[in-house]
C-alpha cells in the first residue's frame, strides 16, 4: 500500500477535556404578536402562533388556568411549588408542557393533577424538588426528562403501558441501582436514556432491545455483565466515562458487537485496551491506567479489508508515550483522523 493512502496519525499532546457537552433544555424563542382572547394575563398566546402560552420568566407561583386548544405550555424559569388538576381542565389538547426551573415538590402535585392530558407527549420538569418521578402519564408521552432533581428511586410501574416513550433523561439526581429496579420494563420504543451523574453501582437492567443510546457518566459503576450490551442488539453509544471500571469488572469481548459506535471509558481504572469491534468509530479512554498500546485490541487481522473504522482515538492521561504505538498502528487505524497520546518522553 502506498503511504498516501495511509492517513497520518496525529499523536496529540493537550489538556484533557470532556469531549462532549450536555444539551440542556433552552427556552423557546418567543413568537411576537397580542395575546388571544381567552389567554390569562399573566401569560401570552400569540395569534400568530394560536396553540402555544407563554408564561415563563413571569414570577408565577402557580400555574394559569389553561384555555381550550393549547398544545404547547410553557412554564419555565417561575416559582411555581405546586401542580394542581384545575390549572389542566381544560387542556384537553396539551402536547408539550415545560415545567423547568422551577420550586416543584412531589406532595405538592395533586394525584389528579395529569389526569386530563390525554394527548401529552413531552415533560419536562428539570431542576425542581422532585424525588420521585411525576404521573401517572398519558400513553402518548414520548419524551420524559427529569434532570436536576433529587431523586433517589424511579418506582417500577411508574411508566407502565407508555410504549411510545422513546427518550428519558435522569441525569443529575440521586439514584441507585435498587431504586431503580423495574423502572423501564415494557418501554418497547425507548431509544434514549441517560442516568448521568447519579449513585449507580451497575448499569439500568431491564432494559428493551430497542435502546441505541445509553449514557450513565458520573456514577459508581465497576462492572458491566458480560452479555450486558448483546442482549440491545440496537445499541450504538454507550457513555461511561467517570466510574470506577477496572479490567477486573470488563469481560473479554464485552464490547466486540458491531453495533457500538462511540463507546466512552474515559476516567476509569483500566490498565488495559478493551477488545472492540472493528466498525467501532470513536473510543475514548483518557485518564485511565492503561500502560500498553495493543494493536489486537483493535485488530485481529490487518489486511486490505481487514482494518478498523476508528476514527477518533484518545489515550491521553495514561501511562503511554509517543513510542508506545507499535509501527503496525498505522494500517490497523488507517481510517483514524486523530489519536491523542500523552508525549511526556
């Protein structure tokens, strides 16, 4: 093979940073024009823009009685504490309720408070005083993001029967792997969740194999089962960066399925590369232990279609060096446009 068909491999030195941020909920952009007439006052419902009400950055404490037609409420960044039902008696229509940034506990959410939202698809309650989750929730729901809270158990049964919930968003709460038992038994559509930067000591179990993201970033975790990731044959981005993963907790092959992506391990305790796939496209392992670049863990056999798809590599804040990549590198990770290794020699 001609070396210009061998892209280079940068071996970058650099401060380590996370790779990616997280997306947290921004507020709509606020459509202009006069409120409808059945609009409260302390809102706005543009007649350009008839099915949505805007009431955030208002100072409400409660929550406006709701008109007829609305869809998409928007509640954010007041000092509501409570929830109650005759806010919703006639929001028959709702779809998207935004409820972020507010002073929410769960005794002060009336039992009945959802109960009219037959037509709700998307909650949002991030970063008020929870410590369960809210509900029950209309089977049409299908995104569900409760971040920032202070939640330390998901009771199983809470989603029950909601088979087109495909996102769920936890992170940032309290939650242990006991207090999450059962939490998402029977979702058949759910292809997003995150348990970010909670109390986890083992990844979500009973998961449906239609998940393709997984991100639990920030928790105790220090094993993942051996048959973990085979059994979501759909899985393409598993997040576990900032645990306590040992090579003692990784089974061999654990992460050798064609499926995978983008798999994280950054900030851990492995002393060695993990085995994984060769369509694998972006792996990061900085701030491990990791002592040895080993080729076989990327490729069994090097040849002209025998090659990994890696294209993003970061080893950066171990104990390798520029000379720890063996020559054999190059054309095991000829797709690979950057690997960053620590040159401390």
């Amino acid at each position: 093979m001609s070396p210009l068909h061998v892209p280079l491999l940068a071996l970058l030195i650099g401060s380590v940073l996370c790779q990616y941020e997280y997306d947290y909920y921004q507020g709509p952009v606020m459509m202009l024009g006069p409120p409808g007439p059945n609009c409260p006052v302390e809102c706005e419902c543009p007649v350009n823009f008839a099915s949505a009400m805007y009431c955030n950055n208002r100072h409400l404490k409660s929550i406006p009685n709701v008109p007829f037609g609305i869809k998409y409420l928007y509640l954010q960044n007041n000092d509501i504490k409570d929830i109650k039902a005759a806010a919703f008696v006639n929001a028959t229509d709702l779809r998207w309720l935004i409820l972020d940034n507010n002073q929410i506990t769960n005794g002060a959410v009336e039992k009945s408070a959802f109960e009219k939202l037959k037509s709700l698809e998307k909650l949002h309650i991030n970063f008020n005083n929870l410590t369960e989750p809210v509900g029950p929730l209309a089977k049409t729901m299908n995104e569900l993001k409760i971040m920032g809270n202070q939640m330390s158990k998901f009771p199983s049964g809470m989603l029950a029967g909601l088979e087109n919930l495909t996102m769920v968003d936890l992170q940032g709460n309290a939650l242990t792997t006991e207090g999450i038992t059962g939490a998402f038994k029977g979702l058949k559509s759910l292809t997003y969740l995150d348990v970010s930067k909670n109390k986890l000591g083992k990844l979500p179990a009973g998961l449906p194999s239609s998940m393709e993201m997984l991100y639990a970033d920030y928790n105790d975790i220090g094993s993942i089962p051996k048959e973990y990731i085979q059994k979501l044959p759909m899985l393409q981005y598993l997040r576990m960066s900032h645990n306590k993963l040992a090579d003692s907790g990784v089974p061999y092959g654990v992460f050798n399925v064609s499926t995978l992506i983008e798999l994280d391990l950054s900030y851990n305790k492995l002393q060695n590369i993990p085995e994984v796939n060769e369509n694998l496209e972006n792996l990061y392992l900085q701030v491990n232990q990791i002592s040895k670049f080993d080729v076989s863990s990327f490729c069994k056999i090097t040849g002209p279609v025998n090659y990994s798809k890696l294209r993003h590599l970061r080893l950066d804040g171990n104990n390798l060096t520029r000379t720890s990549v063996p020559d054999e590198a190059v054309n095991c990770l000829r797709m690979a446009t950057d690997v960053m290794v620590e040159t401390t020699d």
